[in-house]
C-alpha cells in the first residue's frame, strides 16, 4: 500500500502552494514549520502555520486560509506532478505480480481526484484519503480502513511511506513499513525497513522487505 508523496513529488508543489498561503496571511513561513508539515492533514498544518506566523487560531480565518490553500495546490497538481525515481515501474511491478493495491494520503479527496488524473488511477485497487476517516495520518485509520476495503488484515500489508507521520500511521494499524524518505528523515522503528529509493524495486524485494519487517524467513 502506497502514499501518494511516495510516488511523485506533491510536497514541492504543497511548499509552494503553503509559501503563497503564508504571504497572503502576512508573513514567511519557517522551515521547521514547514518540516513539521510534511505528512500532516490540513487541520494540523493550518494550526502550525498560524502558530508560525503568530496569529491567532481565529476558526474562520484559518477556514479561509485553508480554502485558498486547498484551490492553489489544486491549481499546481492540475499542471502536472512529477514521479519520484522509480515509482511508476514499482506500482507496475505490484499491479504485474498481481498484489493489490490502496493510496492512502492524508490529502482530502478533491485534490487526490485531481492528482489521480495525473498519476493514473488504475494503479490502484482503492484509494484512501484524509477526510474519509475519523483521524488523518499518525492515527492508523486510513490504513485500517484501506485494509477493510481491500478485504486483508491489516498486518498482512507492507506500507511504503516516506514521512515519520505515515510511517507512524502504518504502524499503529499493524502493517510492515517500508520507509523510502524522501524529504524528512524517518526514524528506524519495529516493523520498518529502510531502502534509499524505489529504484529498481522488485517483486522479491517486497517479499523481503515484508519478511524482514516480520523477522520471517523467506522461503
């Protein structure tokens, strides 16, 4: 089960989107704010950068700042994503062996739909985002319930994620994480298999990441 930054590079186009966000709202933001960012849902992202800029967690103008927010990235993610190195032959190589597949993002569907016009969404079996459960990435909701509808336990999954918050998330639901970061580090933990990129990704280094995540033998 995939997250969407893993596959292509959505947190530029977040950045820019979160830097114009933060010059409407009067201000810069820092990078450590924007670093804390990196896998949050919009809730916690809007609480973050209005504590960045000093303003006051006013519920009808952080409302309106997300509302912006959410229509400049969609602006950025209609004129294009681009695909972090090897992701396309990595879903290839899952959909070819025959494994199903679910995107689970913390992104809301709106977006998600319109970056699924870009990335394909025949990629994957079902998709998963953040304002379709009762909590967003680090709680394990999104991927307990992408597990439901993909009919499996949830420890049954190997997650590729690339941010603490969805390594975390995937965790708690009870799945194998295979950490391939990308912006942020991601701490070593139970369950978790680190590899540099999904660049030349095959169907036995699934099944080894997952053992191994399992502390099984491989056949």
């Amino acid at each position: 089960m995939g997250h969407g930054r893993t596959l292509v590079d959505s947190e530029k186009v977040w950045t820019v989107s979160l830097a114009d966000t933060a010059r409407r709202l009067g201000g810069e933001m820092s990078t450590a704010a924007r670093e804390d960012m990196v896998g949050s849902n919009m809730a916690r992202s809007m609480v973050i950068l209005f504590d960045d800029l000093g303003l006051d967690r006013d519920p009808a103008h952080m409302a309106q700042a997300a509302e912006y927010l959410i229509a400049r990235t969609g602006e950025l993610f209609a004129a294009g994503l681009e695909w972090r190195p090897g992701a396309l032959d990595a879903l290839r190589m899952v959909r070819a062996a025959g494994w199903p597949t679910a995107l689970v993002t913390n992104t809301g569907r709106g977006l998600t739909e319109l970056a699924l016009e870009g990335i394909g969404r025949e990629h994957f079996t079902v998709t998963v985002c953040g304002d379709e459960v009762p909590h967003g990435k680090p709680a394990p909701d999104p991927y307990l319930r992408a597990a439901e509808l993909l009919g499996v336990a949830a420890d049954a999954c190997l997650a590729v994620e690339d941010s603490p918050t969805g390594s975390l998330a995937a965790e708690r639901a009870g799945a194998s994480v295979l950490v391939v970061p990308c912006d942020v580090p991601v701490p070593t933990g139970p369950r978790r298999v680190h590899r540099a990129s999904l660049v030349g990704l095959t169907a036995d280094d699934i099944r080894h990441s997952y053992a191994q995540a399992r502390d099984e033998r491989v056949a």
